[in-house]
C-alpha cells in the first residue's frame, strides 16, 4: 500500500475476480472498510454476499 500504483492495482485485480464470481463470503469478526466495499460491489453485480456462518448454517440445515 505503500506505492500508490500498487495499491491501485491491487484493487483492480480484486474487484475483477470479484466481477467473474457468483457469491461472496465475508470471513471474518470485523469489517474492514475494503470489505465494506467489496459488498457494495458485489450488491451492485447482483452478487450474493453471505457469511461463511451463514453457509455452514445452510450445510447443516441450521444445526451447530
């Protein structure tokens, strides 16, 4: 992050996996505010964005 250039770069080769992708998974207890905007994004592409509580949650039916 260091390198403007970089950082910038970075961010663009996340977004564009983010753009071939069907779902996102947020991991994670606190919320970064890259995170907040990948799910920005994602709500934007019509992308599912979950937790991956919330898909384990699915696995076992609701069972922990």
């Amino acid at each position: 992050d260091a390198v403007p250039e970089e950082h910038k770069s970075g961010i663009d080769m996340s977004r564009d996996l983010l753009r071939r992708s069907h779902v996102l998974v947020v991991c994670g207890h606190s919320m970064t505010e890259a995170m907040k905007n990948d799910i920005a994004v994602a709500q934007r592409l019509g992308i599912t964005a979950t937790t991956l509580e919330g898909i384990l949650s699915v696995k076992g039916q609701g069972r922990r």
